[in-house]
C-alpha cells in the first residue's frame, strides 16, 4: 500500500531564491522512493525551477494570488482536498501562524520547514529547522502536540548526492579545481565579486568552474567577465552534476544556503559568503565548528575573498580539517529520515514492557555492543537479570512508578529497541535506550527516544531528563541531540568520562 500524495508549497524567485524548492525537490524524491507521489503548488516561480520540477516528473499548480494571503490558503486547501493528501509540506518565510493554522483547522497534516524560528506560533504536527543552529528554544511557543525535528541529521539532499555517501575525499599538497556557487538566482551578482577574487589570488595554476543557477539574471555579464579575466574560468549554467563537480574539486567559494550540506557531504572545504541575512547564523556556526571558514556577507571585499582563498590553499592541513569536520555533520540520508518521520507517525509504537518480555531485554543487553557502550560492561547473568527485572516491573506498575520502560515496535509488531526511564533521588530522571541488533542504523533511535520522552511527559510534565553516554558512542549522542536533548559537556560515571545531555 502506498504511503499517498504530499502537496509541497514553496516558492522561488530573484529576490526569494531558490533555495526552498531545492530542497523541497530532495524531501520529494524521498517521498517517492517511498512510494507516494508530490505535488508542487507555487505562486511565484521561474521557468529554470518548473522545468527543473518536471524533470523529476512532479506536476506543478498555480495559486493565482499573492503568498500567505488568506486567498492563497483557500486555494490551498482547495488543492489537498482535490489531491486527496493527508500532508502538506510548507517551505517559506513568508508562511507564519496563520497559515499553519488554518491548514490544521482544514483537517491536514502540516509539516513545517524553518530556519530561524520565523513565526510567532507553531501549529504544525512537525517542524523541520536542518541547521547546526537549531535548538528547541525557537519553537517555545508552540502547539503541546508539535514535534521538533532538528540538526543536519535531518538535512534534505536530493537523490544525485545519495551515492556519494560513503565517498571518500582525497588532498593533495596543491589544488588545481575551485568551485564557485552562489546559489540559484544571486541577483546582486555576488559571483562577480569571487570571480575577482580568484584573480587577485594570483594561483595561475588554479582552474575554476563557476555554477549559475537556472534562475540568475546576471548570465551574460558573468560570460563577459570571464572572458576578459584571461584565466581558466569555466561558467556553467542550470547544471546537474553539480555532485560530481563538487567531488572534482579541491576548494570552494560558496553561499550559505542550503548547498552548505551538499559540501559538507562531500567534504570540500569551503569559502562561506551569507548573501542573505538569514544565512548569517548557518555561516558563523559552521565555522564555529571548523567545517567551513565564513568571509563575510554579500558586501565583502574582493581583497578578502583572495586573501581567505590563498591561506586556505596553501594549508593542506587546515583543508583536511575542515573536511573531516564538515563530512561528520551530514551522512546524505536526512531526506529519508524526514519520510520515515511522516510515516512513523503510523508505524512506530511504543508499548509498556511486559513480562514476557524479560528474556528479550537480557539478550539485547548482553550484546556486545550494548556491553561495551555501558559503564559497567560485564556480561550480566540470567538469574542478576531476573531479580532486576522483577524488582523493575514492581516499580513500575506500583504507586511511586519510579521506573518506566517501553519497548517500541515497528508497523508490523516486530520489536525495534527499549527505553527505560528511572526517577532520580532529586525526582528528575535518567534515561538509556538499546537498539535490536538488526534494527541499528535505520534511523530509529532518536524517534524511540522522543516518544519516550512523550509518554514520560503524561506521567511527568515538567522534570528534566537526563542521559550519559560514553563520548565514543557517537551515534547515541547524536540520536539524544536530534530528539532535543541539550549537550552539557563531560564529567565522570563510575570513574569514566561521560558526556551528560539533559531534556529541559
């Protein structure tokens, strides 16, 4: 059985972008691989995009009014009923409160893409910020019923990066291959100022391929540019192997929209202009994070730009970092996860723990990988394991239920992993999860933790929650962190380093 049709509402333009739609094109190729169909509904666009959206075979339909008016949810509205979808994704900062609301009082499903916390209320079932950025905190106010999905994890990358995924980069002592992309309109010609930027670098060995999108005005001026600079400038428009011209190159200057996660895939280190003010917070954090370095905004000097480049280039070092750091951010499957998200809201489930289940907990605690993530990694015996379980149940199931466990299923009732909660003595409380050995690596974690979380809440609204996990277990970290868990840094358990992640 299918999984239905998503209705996508984005727009792009000159002076929008076309950020939003690209990567709305990403979260529509999971949809599909999944086995639904997308629908585009946009009121501002350009031909570059249309023709870009019907060669993924997506149909597109107009609204007929202007964006986020009351006219424009109407007709909205109007297309899911005739499409018969159960969600919507929306994609734009011109889309607040109002919009989301109306559509949820239409009876839709509404996933909600956002970068800054733009709006002054959520409604929607699910919102999406993909940035380093992102923290809980922008979605303060917000519907008791709204799920948060956060961080790179959840990065949309269209299907031609899918196979770079476990790629690896090489470096050579000296580069021969810089990459330039301003995104997909660049109407203040921001490109212009990189391209004399490469030739005040004065590298004469350096080749340089610049990418203009379908969508910018400047084409022509650029072609002229070029062509008097008398270097080895190549300028290619509406490209689509821009994944394997990212994988043939050794450095980049480029926006600090949403390609960020196309280089931070495949590791190229990078040059950041924010030519948008919206993308300041994305450019200072990457290079807070050493995967990328920011040179400015849409204003910057050429002169920066050349000196930026030249120090970059001639440190092979500090490329291989800022390689390393950027491809542990992003693993090119965010889009599926979002997909799997939409459709877990009907196929993962989380039940108490019974007694049956005691057998099934002592042997996915005495894996050895489940072993050697904990801080004490003896073997546990069956007769240890019973007496536990018992004195467990009973804490559970009485008056003071300071222990609350959970094992989450999948649509078919197969067993994915366990969540168990215990009150501390200051009435907070810890948790730790496992994962069934086959179930691993599919996504599931954070999910199993932030419907624990949720059926915790029914118990206990407002005591924090805490976890600690060995800083080698990085895959569990960053499942806590998607699940909005707040990295507090390092201390001890049992004379072992842990870091400590609370849920506030």
């Amino acid at each position: 059985m299918g999984i239905g049709t998503l209705l996508i509402r984005a727009d792009a333009s000159p002076a929008i972008g076309t950020g939003h739609v690209m990567r709305c094109i990403a979260l529509a190729q999971a949809w599909q691989d999944a086995g639904g169909q997308t629908v585009f509904t946009m009121a501002q666009s350009t031909e570059a995009i249309r023709a870009r959206i019907r060669a993924e075979s997506f149909e597109t339909l107009p609204i007929s009014s202007s964006v986020s008016t009351s006219d424009d949810l109407l007709q909205t509205i109007a297309l899911l009923q005739q499409q018969h979808c159960e969600w919507i994704a929306v994609d734009g900062y011109q889309f607040g409160m109002d919009y989301q609301s109306g559509l949820k009082a239409a009876g839709f499903k509404v996933l909600f893409l956002d970068d800054f916390g733009h709006s002054h209320h959520y409604s929607a079932d699910i919102v999406l910020n993909q940035n380093v950025s992102a923290t809980p905190a922008l979605y303060s106010n917000r519907g008791e019923y709204t799920r948060l999905i956060l961080g790179p994890r959840y990065a949309l990358l269209r299907r031609e990066f899918s196979i770079w995924s476990n790629w690896q980069r090489t470096f050579s002592p000296s580069c021969r291959h810089l990459l330039v992309t301003m995104g997909g309109s660049d109407e203040e010609n921001v490109t212009a100022t990189a391209i004399e930027a490469l030739h005040l670098a004065g590298i004469p060995e350096l080749e340089a391929t610049v990418i203009v999108g379908g969508s910018n005005p400047n084409f022509a001026k650029l072609q002229n540019l070029v062509a008097r600079s008398g270097r080895k400038i190549a300028v290619r428009k509406d490209v689509s192997n821009i994944a394997e011209l990212m994988a043939g190159a050794d450095v980049a200057i480029s926006a600090a929209g949403t390609t960020c996660w196309e280089l931070c895939l495949l590791g190229l280190p990078a040059l950041l202009i924010d030519v948008a003010d919206n993308q300041t917070a994305l450019a200072e954090e990457l290079q807070k994070r050493a995967c990328a370095i920011h040179v400015g905004n849409r204003m910057v000097r050429p002169e920066t730009i050349a000196e930026k480049l030249k120090s970059l280039i001639e440190s092979l070092e500090r490329r291989q970092l800022l390689s390393k750091a950027s491809r542990e951010l992003v693993d090119g499957r965010g889009a599926m996860r979002v997909v799997s998200v939409l459709c877990g809201q009907r196929l993962l489930r989380l039940r108490p723990v019974r007694n049956e289940d005691r057998r099934l907990l002592w042997e996915w605690a005495n894996d050895p990988d489940v072993r050697a993530a904990s801080f004490t990694s003896d073997p546990i015996e069956w007769e240890t394991h019973v007496s536990w379980f018992d004195a467990k149940m009973e804490d559970s199931c009485g008056t003071t239920k300071t222990c609350r466990m959970f094992i989450a299923e999948d649509g078919e009732g197969i067993a994915v992993g366990q969540i168990r909660f215990e009150r501390r003595a200051d009435a907070e409380w810890d948790v730790g999860i496992s994962l069934s050995k086959d179930m691993r690596g599919r996504g599931f974690a954070s999910e199993l933790i932030e419907r624990g979380v949720r059926e915790l809440r029914k118990l206990d609204v407002g005591s924090l929650i805490h976890a600690c996990v060995k800083p080698e277990n990085i895959a569990s970290v960053k499942a806590f962190e998607g699940a909005c868990f707040e990295n507090c840094g390092t201390e001890q358990i049992l004379g072992q380093a842990a870091v400590h992640l609370i849920y506030r």
